[in-house]
C-alpha cells in the first residue's frame, strides 16, 4: 500500500532562521505537498521555500488572522489529511511525517484532528509511542490533547465543513477543537509526533499569545489559575534547565513571557467575574445523536 500523502500548512512572516532548519528535518515522500502562507516577507525566506517545492500561498499582512492564514492554507491542499506546522519547530524524529502517516489507518471513523506534543528539550519528552483519543467529558477537566496548531494534523473533509474562526487573534486552534468535541467528533493525541518548539518572537508576542490563548481557553474549558509563586517556581526551574545546558535562553524568554500573559488574562478574568467553562453546558444540551463520521 503506497504511504498517505500529506498536504503541509506552514505560517510565515520573515522567518528564515526557523524555516531552514524546520525544512532540513523534514523529510517528506513523494506526493506529499508542501504550502507556505506568506503575510509578506522580506527576508530569504520565500526563496528557501521555493528551493524546497512549496507552493506560495500570499496574504497580505493587513489580513492576516491565524485562523484566515490557515483557512486559504487549508483552501489549497489536495490530499485528505493536512498537516497545520509552525515555522518554528522542528521535527524531534527522521520519520516525524511517517508517525502520523501510520497513525491514521488506526483512527477510528470519528477522529477529525491530531495533535503531536511540543516539547523545548529531550527532557520534556514524556510518551514517546501509542496514541490517546479524545472526546465529550474528556476535555471538562482541562485541555490535555496536544500542541495545537503548531503540529496537528485535521481531516480536510471536517475542515471544510468548518473552517477556523477567522476573527480570533489566536486560540483559533482550542475553538475548533471546543467544536469538533460539541459536534460529537474525537479527537488524538498522537505521542510519537513531537516537534521542538523554537521560540523566536520577542517578548510582547509571548505575553499577547499567552494572553489569547488562556482567554479562549477559559471561554470553553476549566482551565488551572496561574498564581505569581507557580511563574516563580518556573522561573527558577527554566532557569537551572538554561544553566545546565537542557534548554536555551530564548526558550526559557518565551515559556515565561506566554506564562506572565496567562497570569494577566486569568487576573482580568477574575476581576470581570467571567464565568467560562462553557463546554459543560455545550456538551449538556448537546441530542444524544449518534457520533457522526469524518
């Protein structure tokens, strides 16, 4: 049986340095297809990308939303299964895209979207095989399933059906997911499909990101509260890790940057009295229909 071909969705905006040795580690087969959506760059990174096959897919940056970057991605994708990839990781193992090529055979009919972990370093890597499933009340304690859009993997028919919301500043990725789970759908973590993360924004982007995503992440889920002693305590740990060699310093300036954003989002919610956890009530008035198919 010839392997699945994929369709890669990779976000760029002068992302050179990234996106040269995220193509490096990939190892794609024949078939698979390579898009980049570009919001303008200036640097050499369109011409890495065109070295590399990809079809170039513009959106002009006064447009770009991540969730509209991914949607007209996604418009331009052949194959069944689409990847959605960051410009800033980098596959953990050779055979990365093989990991997620096996795994699909073993979906059951309902499973509509993938996520591998992100990890910054070796020791971050927890299950390194199998493949966990999700849905309904499996999400009510929190959101466990995977990395998000940086590394997961959707059903082109799903997306289709529904594309991403396109007014969110970010979070566009646990919407989907809030979707997919209300529409009765299951999701995967797929262990094995790690990828690096490689922070490479500056300080503002992590605190704004960090921000976005625990907003809509209250929105839906019942989500941990940061408080000031856990950022410290991960200060202090990212900062041994940094010393001792097991990660880098821009790494450590990003998780922290995305852990204050967090705290700050989760001290406004508080002070509004912003109730969230929507999904409970999404999934209590959800009919006891049969779970639909891809």
């Amino acid at each position: 049986m010839a392997p699945t071909p994929l369709s890669l969705v990779v976000r760029t905006l002068n992302a050179e340095a990234g996106l040269r040795e995220f193509l490096a580690h990939l190892h794609r087969r024949p078939g698979d297809q390579l898009i980049i959506v570009d919001s303008g760059s200036t640097d050499a990174t369109l011409d890495l990308a065109r070295a590399a096959g990809a079809e170039i897919v513009p959106l002009a940056a006064d447009r770009f939303t991540y969730g509209r970057s991914l949607n007209v991605g996604f418009a331009a994708a052949r194959h069944d299964w689409i990847l959605a990839l960051s410009s800033h990781v980098v596959p953990v193992r050779p055979d990365f895209l093989d990991v997620y090529r096996q795994a699909i055979p073993r979906f059951p009919a309902g499973v509509v979207a993938a996520a591998g972990p992100l990890v910054r370093s070796d020791g971050e890597r927890g299950m390194t095989g199998g493949i966990t499933f999700y849905e309904g009340a499996d999400f009510l304690r929190g959101f466990e399933f995977g990395g998000g859009n940086p590394n997961c993997l959707y059903r082109r028919q799903t997306w289709a059906a529904r594309p991403f919301d396109e007014s969110l500043g970010g979070g566009e990725d646990t919407e989907w997911y809030v979707w997919a789970i209300v529409a009765g759908h299951t999701l995967a973590a797929v262990h094995a499909a790690e990828v690096y993360y490689r922070f490479r924004r500056h300080w503002g982007a992590f605190v704004y990101k960090g921000r976005i995503d625990h907003r809509i992440s209250h929105r839906y889920l019942e989500c941990h509260q940061p408080s000031l002693a856990g950022l410290f305590v991960r200060a202090a740990k990212l900062g041994l890790y940094a010393v001792q060699g097991r990660v880098g310093w821009p790494d450590v300036k990003g998780s922290l940057g995305h852990c204050w954003g967090t705290y700050l989002e989760a001290r406004a919610i508080r002070k509004r009295g912003d109730r969230g956890g929507l999904l409970r009530e999404l999934l209590a008035r959800r009919p006891l229909d049969p779970k639909p198919g891809g």
